[in-house]
C-alpha cells in the first residue's frame, strides 16, 4: 500500500527505470526524468518488456497498461512540483548530482524528502548541496531494483529520526526488505564487504592462481551463486576501478588490488561489456564461463574470501553502522550468499578467523588484514562461534568426556575427539569404548544430522594399541576382546543412520587407517600418512584385508601385504581418502562438507545410509574370517615375536610357526 500519492525518479538508466517499475507496481505515481526524450522512451519500452515478463509469470495483479499509465516521463524536473518523496538516480558523479539536489530543492514542496541511489558518494556530501539535510537519506537498490528484494538506507550525518522511518516505510511499502547503516560510510555495509571480497579474488588471480580454480572454490566450496572473477566481469571491472578511484581520491590507501584492476581496464577487459576481462565472451553477452568443480579447488583456503569479509562486518558492529543481522541479511538478500559472513565466522570458527588475518597481516604488513579488535575481543572471551555455543550467534553446544574420547555437540552435528595424544591416539580398551559411546551419543540426539571425527596431536590414530596386543594370553583372551570391545563399535559403524566425516590430521595406521573403511567422507591433511603395517609385526589387518579389499578397492591389498605407508594423495588414489586440503584447512574443510551434507533431505541421507551399510555389511563373512585369522596368528610364536620386537624397536625373526 502507498503511504503517499507521489514519487519522482531522477535519471531513467539502468536503476531509474527499474526503480521507476518499481514504485509504480507499487501503486506510486511516478514521474521519470532524464535528460532527453530518447532515453525516456527507451526506459518506458525496457519497463514494459520487464512488466509484461512479471505478468506472464503470473507475478502481476493490475495490467500492465495500468501500471505503465502511473509512469510520467519528463525531461523538466519543475514536473516534480508535488513530489512527497524524490529518488535521484543519476550518473555516478558527485557534481553532476549535486546540481540536480539543488535545483530539486528549489523547486519541491519543503517537506518532500530526498533519496539517493549512490553507491559510492558519501550521503552527507550530497545532502550538503539542499536547504534540507535532514529530509535527505540514502536509498541503495540493488540491480536489477525489480528482482532483488533488499535496499538499504543510509543516514547521512544529519537526517531526521523521522526521515529513517517514512524511508522504512516506503521500503516495505515497494515490497523491499531493507537494512539500515546508521552512519555515512563509503561503500555502505554491500559494498563494503564486498570490496574485501571481490579485492581477494583478484589478489589471488594476481598471484597466479587460475581463474576457474577461484570461482570454483567460490561456487563449489562457499556456495556462492556465481564465482567473484565472473561476477567481477558481469559488472564491469571499470565500476570496482571507479569506484576504488573514488575512495583513493576521498584519501583512503590504495587498495592492494588496485593496481590489477588499473592495468585492466588500461588494457580495456572491462568484462562482458567489452568482450574480455578475466574470462572472455565472444559477443560481448554475457554467457556462463564454464566453471566446474576441481582438485586445485581444495588448495585454495575460502578463508582468503570469509577473513577479510568478517573483518569489515565486525568494524560496522564495533562502530555502530550496522547490527549483526542486517549484515547477514545484507549479504544474503543482496547479494544471494548462502549465508551470511557472520555464520561462516561462527561455524569456520572466529580463532581461525583471526589466526588466518593475523597471518596475512604479517606476510603482506598490510593493516587492510589486521584483525578487528571486536574479533579479538572474543577470542579473549572464548565467543568462537558454534564451537563454543557463542560467536556472533548463540549456538546449542555441549561436551561429554567417554574416557579419552571426547564428544562435543556443535549445534546440529556433532564432532568425536580421539585424546590420547602421547600415544597417537592409539586405540587401547578405553578409546574402543569411548567411541563406541560418544558414536551412540551422537545417533541418538535428533539434532545431530552429522558427525565429524578426528585426533588430537600429530596423530589421527595410530591404530590398536600394541602394548595391549601384547598381553593377549590366548585364543579366549582374544576372542574375548574382539566380542567386548572392538565389534560394538565395528557393528555400530557399520550400521551408523548419519554420515561419518573423517578428519585425518596426521598418522592413520593399522586400525587408525582400517576404521576410514567403516566413515563416508575422509578429508585428509596433506601431511597425514597412512598404513596398514600388521603383517610386519605377525597380526594381519582384519578391516582392511577384507571389508578394504571388497568395498573400497582391490589395491589395498598391497598395502596389507608390504605394510608400505601411503601419503594423502596416494590415500584418495585408492579411494579411502575423499579430499586432501593442506593442514591448515582440515577443520573448516570439515565444516564446509558438513553444510553439504545438510543440504541433503533427512530421509534421503538416511535411505543412502541403509543402502551403503547393506553393502558393507556384505563383507562382514569376510570380516570374520579375517577375525578367525587374527585369532589363529595370535597364537603363534612369531606374533610373540613380532609385538616384542616392535615394543624392543628391532627387527623382529620370524620362524613361521
Ligand atoms: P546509468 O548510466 O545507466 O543511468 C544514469 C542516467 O542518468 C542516464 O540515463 C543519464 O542520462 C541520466 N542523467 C544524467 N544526468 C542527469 C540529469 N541531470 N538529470 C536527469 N537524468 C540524468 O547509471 P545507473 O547504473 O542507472 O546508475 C545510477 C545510479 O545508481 C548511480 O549513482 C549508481 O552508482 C547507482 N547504482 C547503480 C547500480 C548498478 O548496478 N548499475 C546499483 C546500485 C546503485
């Protein structure tokens, strides 16, 4: 509904039109200026292309005649006598703007208020050129004005109290969800975090990174709707050149991307517009750059694109520009980001946020890196986001310690600590149990969708632990332990209803690496090492000898034959590792698959989950004959031997009995 009768837009290009559209589906008079008739008229055809689309999908009530009819188009802007409420949106140049406010104001009645559409000019400079800065704000659409549904206002240094709500209530009014920045900053909350953002991705194409490898960790890994090369080049390398130009002109420092965007636009890749910019498009129209998920993906941290975003979202809070959930709401319904850059800080963790800006702030000595105060301040408080129960957000969290195994509930999926560190995690009695109990925990709390494991220290899990191998006594003993305490928890794997992510940190051998057999998803470090060594010590490797063998490949024979290590890559080669990320990535590498696995319907994951366990419980024959195996060499003199001399560090001698 209106909430006056009559609305005058300046300038009919680009965003005129569309804000003209806009108010006028809304109910709105509208008058439209611009400086000659043929762009007037090539306006008024573009909106009835656009209202006659709106009503083909059915999104229309009134006819299009009838909404086009509240549109006056004027080359005089006398025309805008009776106007409540002016949106100027004209060419981005302060003087070409002021010019226009000023001779508005002397020609609209006195309590008429006035909005610009700027992206880039401080309100308060524009606001300046009127007899009535406190009836003057900022009103920044998003292109296209008729499909996005978010503005957002700006108060300049002296608008009203009064002003900010007819403004609110105007936004609501065209159907607009808005966010408020409640001091005059460049850039806005969008933009702002967006200038870090975009900033980044041409840093790293700087640096040599290829462009599809960027975009598609954008894309595939943050979940971006488009990559930041090929949004970059969709809106015109020469709006981030201006605009970067602006702000160095109002004093700011140069950015550090400044000088590719520069050399660009010299060598004129402004983008689609003109048929190159970082991608190239043959008939200067924009087509999707084929953009594809690869390896090279997982070399890039999406902390290069999260910290910088983060750090500029906590600067608006510490300075009272914007709230939290504008900020989420800005980046979501701005500009389509699957969450806001809060929720990515919370859930990747704000100590990784900082350790990561803290890093580039040291290897660049550029303070654009240096963390907020804000974000160090919860570091201090432990406020570290989901892993905590409190970042930006509040989040359900809870701990319980099963012996040396530690469950912690963060939010909706839960994450199993192997902590025996000095040990390398290995896997005696007490570990056996406390897996199969924080497993258990994990299944029976509705809220957990997933759950990640991972080992404290240098070590995922260095397998069962020898010492206790050891002191197996006889067939009885041995039987014994595998029926109380390694089954539970194979049998409780192998029919496990949630997906099981693995975070390989470092060493994974014997049972370490077995258990990968029994996860989904086994994100490795790119330091981690693996190994199935049994036969050099008499015992033989039961998981990975026959579930290994059937369910993920024929190849881990080898490797239970010669007890040869593998590295990560050689791991995903065989497919028992997924993806291998460098160290520093693991956890928030976790995290990201994680939100994947969300993203997947609860009946579906659940429906995979039985069909998968059917066929690992198919080898489970195999499984027992390797147990019966395990059980007949353990009685053998050369197991003795061979658990001797590795707890002796020598060369064991076997005699083959
Ligand atoms: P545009 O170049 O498409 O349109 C500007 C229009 O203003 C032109 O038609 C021009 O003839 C007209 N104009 C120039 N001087 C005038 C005057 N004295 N009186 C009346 N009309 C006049 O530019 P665009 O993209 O529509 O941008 C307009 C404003 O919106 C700028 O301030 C820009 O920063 C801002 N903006 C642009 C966005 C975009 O994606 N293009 C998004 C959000 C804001």
């Amino acid at each position: 509904m209106p909430i006056f009768s009559k609305v005058g837009v300046v300038g009919a290009g680009t965003m005129g039109h569309g804000i003209a559209e806009v108010a006028a589906i809304a109910g709105y008079q509208v008058y439209l200026s611009d400086v000659s008739q043929d762009i007037l008229n090539s306006a008024l055809e573009k909106i009835k292309w656009s209202l006659q689309k709106l009503k083909e999908s059915g999104k229309l009530k009134e006819s299009v005649e009838t909404i086009i009819s509240r549109i006056k188009p004027t080359t005089n802007l006398s025309d805008f006598a009776d106007a409540d409420y002016i949106i100027e949106a004209v060419v981005e140049n302060s003087e070409v703007k002021r010019k226009v406010f000023s001779e508005l104001d002397g020609i609209v009645k006195p309590n008429a208020i006035f909005a610009t559409n700027t992206s880039t000019i401080p309100i308060s400079t524009l606001a300046e050129a009127t007899k009535r800065q406190d009836k003057f704000i900022g009103l920044h659409f998003m292109n296209p004005p008729v499909l996005m549904p978010l503005v957002e206002i700006i108060m300049g240094n002296k608008t009203s109290q009064q002003t900010l709500e007819i403004t609110i209530e105007f936004a609501k009014s065209i159907g607009k969800d808005y966010v408020i920045v409640k001091k005059d900053v460049p850039g806005f909350l969008i933009n702002r975090i967006n200038g870090r953002t975009f900033a980044e991705a041409i840093l790293m194409y700087d640096e040599g990174y290829q462009k599809e490898d960027i975009d598609a960790m954008t894309r595939f890994r943050l979940g971006m709707p488009m990559g930041f090369l090929e949004l970059l080049d969709f809106t015109g390398i020469d709006v981030s050149y201006n605009a970067a130009l602006e702000a160095i002109k109002r004093g700011e420092k140069e950015p550090p991307h400044f000088k590719v965007l520069k050399k660009m636009v010299e060598d004129g890749r402004l983008g689609v517009k003109s048929g190159k910019g970082f991608y190239t498009y043959k008939s200067k129209i924009y087509e999707r750059p084929k953009i594809v998920p690869t390896d090279n993906m997982y070399l890039i941290n999406p902390l290069r694109i999260i910290a910088p975003a983060v750090n500029e979202a906590a600067w608006l809070i510490r300075n009272n520009i914007s709230s939290a959930e504008d900020i989420e709401k800005g980046m979501i319904k701005g500009m389509s980001w699957p969450q806001g850059p809060l929720t990515f800080a919370d859930k990747f963790g704000i100590d990784n946020i900082v350790n990561f800006l803290e890093q580039r702030y040291h290897d660049t000595g550029n303070d654009y890196y240096n963390p907020d105060p804000l974000l160090k301040e919860m570091v201090e408080q432990k406020k570290l986001g989901v892993k905590s129960g409190e970042g930006f957000f509040k989040w359900n969290y809870e701990r319980v310690d099963f012996g040396p195994v530690r469950y912690e509930k963060l939010h909706d999926y839960a994450k199993i600590t192997m902590r025996r560190a000095e040990k390398l995690n290995a896997l005696n009695e007490a570990m056996w149990t406390g897996l199969t109990q924080a497993f258990n925990k994990a299944k029976e709390d509705k809220d957990v969708r997933a759950v990640i494991i991972t080992g404290e220290g240098r070590a995922f899990c260095a397998g069962d632990d020898i010492e206790m191998m050891h002191y197996w006594e006889n067939t009885a003993s041995v039987i014994e332990w595998s029926q109380k305490i390694s089954s539970p928890l194979i049998d409780t794997l192998a029919n496990y209803p949630k997906p099981i992510i693995a975070e390989v940190n470092g060493l994974a051998f014997g049972g370490g690496m077995e258990l990968l057999i029994l996860f989904d998803i086994v994100i490795a470090s790119e330091d981690a090492t693996f190994a199935i060594p049994e036969g050099l010590i008499g015992a033989l490797p039961p998981l990975a000898s026959s579930m290994g063998v059937g369910f993920v490949s024929r190849k881990i024979a080898r490797y239970a034959l010669t007890g040869e290590w593998l590295s990560a890559k050689q791991a995903k080669e065989l497919g028992l590792v997924d993806i291998v990320v460098p160290p520093e990535q693991l956890e928030i590498t976790g995290v990201e698959i994680v939100e994947k696995v969300k993203r997947v319907a609860p009946l579906s994951s659940m429906s995979i989950k039985r069909v998968i366990n059917s066929i690992r419980n198919s080898y489970l024959d195999k499984l027992q004959i390797a147990s019966q195996e395990l059980t007949i060499l353990s009685t053998t003199e050369d197991f003795k031997e061979g658990m001797k001399a590795f707890i002796e560090r020598r060369q064991p001698k076997y005699k083959g009995k």
